[in-house]
C-alpha cells in the first residue's frame, strides 16, 4: 500500500512539473506530436484504402478463377505481344465447360457493355450492361433490395428481364417502385424483376458499379451487342474443400487444351486468373506505405525522444536541490526514478494524444469515395509507441536523478 501511494505521488510530482512550465513542455511535446501524427495517419490511410479495395475486389468472388485471353500479370512485365496472337475466350467453350467440369460448383459466361442509353418515359441515362448466366449470383454477391433474382427458365429462353442498380432506379423511377415496370434498353423494352443494394462510391468498382448497372440474361445481352461466337469472360467457382483451388485449375487447364488441341510440347494459350493476385500485388504496395510511414514518422520521434531526455535533463537539474531534501526525508530511490520517468512517459503521451486527435480531425475530412477511419489498433499503437519513446526518453535522467547523494544534493544552487 505505502508503495502504491508513492508511486501515486510521483505521479502527482510528475504532473505539477508539467504544469509549472507550459510553454517548454509544448516545444518539447511537438517532435512526438508530429511522428505519431505521420504514423498514425499513414497507417489510417493505408488500412482506409486497403479496406475500400478489398470491399471492391470482394465482388469479383471468393473461390473463384477467370478464364480469359488475358492474364492478370502484377510488377512484371506484361508480354503483350504474345498475348495478343492468343484465341478469345467464347461462348462454345463456356459450355463445354459447364458441361465437363466435376470441380465447379458454378461456371459462368458474362460480358459487359458501357454506355447504353436506357430510358423509362422521359427519363435517360447511360447504364452499364451486363449479360450473364444463371449461377452469377453464386460467384459474385448480387444484394437484392427489393424483388427477385433471376429464374432458370428466363435465362434459357433470354427474357428481356432485368435487374437494375440504384442509381438506374433514381434516374428512371424517381420516387416509385420500379417493380414490374418496363423501360427500354438499346431500344428494346426490359421488365423490371429486381434492384441491387446501393453499393456507393469506390475506389475500384471491379465488373463495374452495380448503381449503373442492368444485369441482364446472357442469351439477350447477346441478341443486342454480340456478332457470332463472340468473346466472353467466364467465371468458374470451385468448392472449399479443395485447397488453393489445384484441382480446379489442373481440370480447367486439362480441358482446355483438349480443346483446343494443345501438343504437350505447346504452352497454354488462355489464361487462368486469380483474384488473389491482385489482392497480394495491393499487399505488396501497401507494405511499402506502411513502411514509408515508420521512416517519416520515426525521424521525427526520433527528435521528439532527444527532445523529451534534454527536458528531462535540465529538469533533474533545475530540481536537484528539491531531491536532495526529498531524499533525506526517507524519500526510496525507486520514488525519485518514477517521478522523472513518469514526467517523461506523461509528456510523451500528451505528445502522442494530440497526434492522434489531429488524425481523428484528418478522418473528417472528404476525400472523394475514400472514408478515413481511425481505428482502435492504430489508436493503441500510437499510446504504445508514444508510451515506448518517453521511458527510453527518460530512464537515464530518471536514474542520475535517483542515485544523486542527498548532502551533495541539498547543498546544490
């Protein structure tokens, strides 16, 4: 008990130092201010942008590959002249495919068509079109709002039904229902069967933004914007059992070679791509920010620190006669360190509070479709790294402050 309310008074000693010399304990809080600002706030931008990112990529699926003419190639360079001489992608062999395939819970054909005026009565704009095939909303998250999915039926026989985002419902149907309602794409008349959950602004809107979008059926896509065996993306979803998806893409690429009629001694000519790739090559550049981030950051912590020791240096010194008498009232060692070393760790937090409060500010701030949020991790790593700097700061000025002989002390000017 008596330790406790010791150290509680140490504590008090710490604070009352603090507040007796406002205008030097601001300059020296200011270098830890500004390095946990510049980590803190790098750190709050990389994970705000990562988590934007991420939301983006989670709508080209989980479990799920691409066959495509093109591969999806990250920091390498990107051979496009091979690629080029390569076949598309088409129609024929996403159902051969879907026919063949016993490592797929889904194979789907889609393709995608920008700028198409649709238009309800008076009221226009320019949608994306995307024709797909029944099992899309099992490789890729299709959030209803209001009516239905497609049905099997309107899919084999290419209905003119669609699902259309938020944003094509505010500007067609402003304040009703659009359920059941026709409209027209590309000069033809659509049926309204569902509406897609407002996605809203995103850094990248992978297979497009779903506000602006009508999905339509494949076979209807096609009658509108495609010539004969024209080419598509397929989307093949494999099961969660199977362990980075090997067995899927060792069946895919089989397959298609078959297909193609590949010699063994011929290399692949489609790709077989992975949303795991984009994902890492973002990790990749995210690590080199997070990085950036302790570099700046650490300079200028680094200055605060020294900062921190020289106060607490001249503060042992302004005080020494203060410990000399301390100390021969049966003040412990142990009394004197924590004293110091609680002014520096309170300083240094102070220091690091007020960085956090200028990000907190900085997440208010409107940044485009990019929302800054400052987390609870980053929040305790700031503490943290602020708590770190003001022991190293001032465990050596609290020890020379706790070892000073008392006579010699008290005897100081």
């Amino acid at each position: 008990m008596q330790f406790f309310r010791q150290v509680l008074e140490s504590f008090r000693f710490a604070w009352q130092a603090l507040r007796s010399n406002l205008l030097r304990t601001t300059l020296s809080l200011l270098g830890v201010t500004i390095g946990i600002f510049a980590i803190i706030a790098v750190f709050t931008l990389v994970d705000s942008l990562e988590r934007n990112i991420r939301t983006s990529l989670s709508f080209i699926g989980d479990k799920v590959v691409y066959l495509d003419k093109w591969p999806w190639t990250f920091g390498t360079e990107y051979q496009w002249w091979k690629y080029f001489q390569r076949p598309e992608v088409n129609y024929t062999e996403y159902r051969f495919l879907s026919e063949r395939l016993e490592n797929a819970q889904a194979v789907v054909a889609m393709d995608f068509k920008g700028r198409v005026t649709v238009k309800q009565g008076n009221n226009s704009m320019l949608a994306l079109i995307q024709g797909t095939t029944f099992d899309y909303n099992k490789i890729s998250d299709v959030p209803i709002s209001e009516g239905r999915y497609f049905t099997q039926q309107e899919i084999d026989v290419a209905r003119n039904v669609a699902i259309i985002g938020a944003d094509v419902v505010d500007n067609l149907f402003p304040g009703q229902n659009p359920i059941g309602k026709p409209f027209k794409l590309n000069g033809l008349n659509f049926v309204v069967i569902g509406v897609q959950e407002r996605k809203g602004e995103s850094l990248l809107n992978v297979g497009g933004n779903p506000d602006v979008k009508c999905l339509i059926p494949y076979g209807a896509f096609a009658k509108m914007f495609h010539s004969l065996n024209p080419s598509i993306n397929i989307a093949i979803k494999g099961y969660s059992d199977d362990e980075g998806l090997l067995e899927l893409e060792s069946e895919i690429r089989g397959l298609m070679r078959t297909r193609r009629g590949l010699r063994p001694t011929q290399d692949d000519n489609f790709a077989i791509n992975r949303p795991e790739a984009a994902a890492k090559a973002i990790s990749g550049i995210f690590s080199v920010l997070t990085v950036a981030g302790w570099v700046i950051g650490g300079f200028s912590i680094l200055i605060g620190g020294f900062g921190i020791a020289n106060i607490m240096f001249v503060s042992v010194k302004e005080r020494t006669n203060i410990i000399g008498i301390q100390k021969s009232l049966g003040a412990k060692n142990y009394f004197i360190l924590f004293q110091f070393l609680f002014e520096a760790v309170l300083l240094s937090l102070v220091g690091g509070l007020a960085g956090i409060v200028l990000v907190y500010l900085l997440s208010f701030l409107q940044l485009g479709s990019l929302e800054l949020q400052l987390t609870a991790d980053n929040i305790a790593l700031g503490l943290g790294v602020s708590s770190i700097i003001g022991i190293l700061s001032g465990i050596i000025p609290a020890f020379s402050a706790a070892r000073l002989d008392p006579v010699i002390a008290i005897r100081a000017k």
